[in-house]
C-alpha cells in the first residue's frame, strides 16, 4: 500500500483519503477511502507495464464541489504519466479522454516539456512546448473540460518559448498538489 493523498472526493468538506495497492502481480488498484466511512475502490490499469502509481490527492477541475484523484500512473526517465479518478455514488471511476484512460505526461527532455495546469475555471489544461532552434521552444496551451467522467478537448492557443519558458511548463500546477 502506498502513502495516502488527501481531498474531499465526496464533497461533504471532510479530508477523505486515496491510496493505491497491489492485487495481483499486474493489477493496481486506487482505494479512497471517506472521512464519515466507506470508500470506493476501482482498477487503475489493466494487462499493462508501467511504474507502480502513486496518489497526488485532490483537486476539484470541474468546480462541482468534489474533489477529483490525481495519482501517477506511470513514468519514464524524466516525465511521469498523470492520471484522474472521479467518485460519484461511492463509485469511483476512471476518467477518460477520447474513449481511452486520460492521462497526461509532466516532464521535460531535451527537445519537449510538457505540464498540466488548473487555472480554476472549469478546466484542466496541458501545456507543452518542443524544441525548434536555438532558444526557441513551440507549444502552446490545451483545455480540456470535465463533464462527469469524461474529458474533452477544446481549442488551445499556440505559442513561442525560451528554453526558460519551456521548461518552467513542466510541472502540475493544480492547487497545491506536487508529484510524489
């Protein structure tokens, strides 16, 4: 069992608590547990390889009231795989972009960065930027809106970086939430 991650996943404005767990050797599962008793618990990945997760905690990106779970879902060398749940009826469950699991990198390399943030409107937005020549990065802006479970994509904005620019993208700024 990993660390727990705090939020108010049941919009009751008491801190309830995600954690995740092995139960089997490829099946991870997200367990949160509520203030007042009760939990929900759900699969986090199935059948796939990737970095045990670990909870970040909660942030509520569709304003409703209600915490949604940030937990890692994977990594590599220099980024990490952000992914969310939502709890609904003492349900939780995973939300998806485009009919797949959403999830979104955070991390830098040499050539790309990329980040979320939570500018507090209704919205999660990633942010990314490549290298083009010198110090001269592209990217730009992505929003994406929660409606129940699901999150679609909106039209971004592009824009143009420094380096110092691009790589200050690569970082989830939600609230106060930091990566594990």
């Amino acid at each position: 069992m990993t660390a727990a991650a705090g939020g108010d996943f049941d919009g009751d404005g008491n801190p309830d608590e995600a954690f995740t767990y092995q139960q089997g050797p490829d099946q991870w599962r997200v367990r949160i547990t509520f203030a007042d008793g009760g939990g929900a618990d759900s699969a986090i990945v199935e059948g796939e390889d990737f970095a045990p997760p670990r909870p970040i905690g909660g942030y509520d990106i569709d304003d409703d009231g209600v915490d949604e779970v940030f937990l890692t879902v994977g990594a590599g060398a220099s980024t990490v795989q952000v992914g969310f749940f939502s709890v609904a009826a003492c349900v939780a469950q995973r939300i998806t972009q485009a009919g797949v699991p959403a999830s979104f990198p955070i991390g830098a390399s040499i050539g790309n960065t990329s980040g979320l943030t939570c500018p507090g409107d209704g919205t999660v937005n990633r942010a990314f930027a490549q290298y083009v020549d010198d110090d001269v990065y592209e990217g730009g802006f992505v929003p994406y809106r929660l409606e129940g479970t699901v999150l679609t994509e909106f039209p971004g904005d592009g824009a143009g970086f420094t380096a110092e620019e691009a790589f200050a993208l690569a970082t989830l700024d939600c609230g106060g939430l930091a990566l594990p």
